[in-house]
C-alpha cells in the first residue's frame, strides 16, 4: 500500500497510509494529512489515487507544492519521490515496495577462539559467547478517556500519538529502545510528570505519558 511519510529537519514526524481515491493534505484540521504550519495552506494539496498511479495535485497553495525540487501544479509521483510544502518534506513510497523503515538489523558480531596448545594437557574452559540481545516488541497503553483501555502495537519506527494541531508527540524504534519527543502543537506533553521537548527522551517499561489531556502507558515485555 502506497504511503506518505513526512518529516521536518530530518526528523520523521508521522507516515500517512494511502487507502482513499482522494487523500487532501493541509494546515485545516480536516485534511487527511495535517501539517499544521503558517507556511502550508488550509487546503494545500490533494492525491489521487487510481490503481496504480498516484497523482499530486496543488490546490493553488499560497506557497506552492514541490516535487524533486520543482513547482508542480499536477503531477504522477514515482517511488521515492520528494515532495515540498513549506519547511516540510514528504517522502512517496509508492506500492508493492519493501517497508525498511519496519526492519530492523541486527548485527551478530563473530568473535575468533584460539585452538588450546597442542601440549596442554587440559583444554581450558572457554565461556560461550552470549548472543546479542534482541530487543522486545512495545505498546502503548491508553489508561484515560474514551479510548481508556486500547492498546498500540508500536511496530513502525516511528508512531506518532496525540491530536493533530493539538498536541503530537511521536515514539521512535531504535536498536538500543525507545524514545519519545514532541513533535508539534501546545499541551506541555510529559512523560512521569517531566517536560517532553523536541529532544528525544528514553523510554523504559511503565512510564506514563500525557498528552493533550489523556494519560498512555509505555509496556515492554
């Protein structure tokens, strides 16, 4: 299934699957893909979706939308395509395409155990090389409000949780664990009663994050 993901200084902020024929893209708390930015216009942007091809079409934003570096006004997009709108850029991964984002490497190191001496009577014990550890899947747990109760399988490298133009704050996979950063909107989102800012903060098992007023628990088996 093809997809959006979007990101801003490098900093994946949230992906957007592509399961409509009409996908709109805007600062409007409406859109299908909000970016809520003075640079981005109300109704920005909109992608078709016909089989196989995907088309973006510039609704005449304020500030126009960019594909490869380019002003368009209506344009197929192409796997890997790079899309513009304002300070934000946005990434076609188009279908039929490996999810890397989703994968994760695990590198098992090879370690050299030099044969014992011909002439030693007794071949020393050597320990066993332990194994590297693998690390465990996660959720997110909703503890408060309506949702109170459901639990996020967090399976992407990035999963971003809270409301748009709200309060966003987004969970990222890496190989030594999770973290968690806030993205975009107000709120003062925390994590165990402390400030989440745009730094990237560890999570461990048990933690509580509030955001935008409902309270989720971090779970890792």
């Amino acid at each position: 299934m093809p997809k959006m993901i979007v990101s801003i200084d490098e900093v994946v902020i949230k992906e957007v699957q592509l399961t409509k024929e009409r996908t709109t893209l805007g600062r409007r708390p409406y859109n299908d893909i909000v970016i809520d930015n003075l640079a981005v216009s109300g109704e920005h942007a909109v992608i078709h979706m016909s089989g196989p091809e995907v088309v973006l079409e510039d609704l005449n934003s304020t500030n126009g939308t960019y594909v490869n570096g380019k002003a368009i006004k209506k344009q197929a997009l192409q796997n890997g395509d790079g899309i513009e709108v304002g300070k934000y850029k946005i990434k076609f991964v188009g279908d039929n395409v490996a999810d890397h984002f989703d994968q994760t490497m695990v590198v098992r190191p090879h370690s050299y155990v030099a044969p014992a001496p011909a002439a030693s009577p007794v071949a020393a014990s050597r320990p066993a090389v332990a194994e590297p550890v693998v690390m465990t899947a996660a959720t997110i747990k909703v503890l408060s409000g309506a949702a109170a109760g459901r639990e996020v399988q967090l399976t992407k490298v990035v999963t971003t949780i809270g409301k748009p133009a709200v309060a966003v704050a987004a969970i990222t996979k890496r190989q030594q664990g999770y973290v968690v950063h806030h993205v975009e909107g107000g709120g003062n989102p925390t994590l165990n009663g402390n400030v989440i800012t745009s730094d990237p903060l560890p999570l461990r098992n048990g933690d509580v994050i509030e955001l935008a007023g409902t309270q989720m628990q971090f779970v890792q088996a």
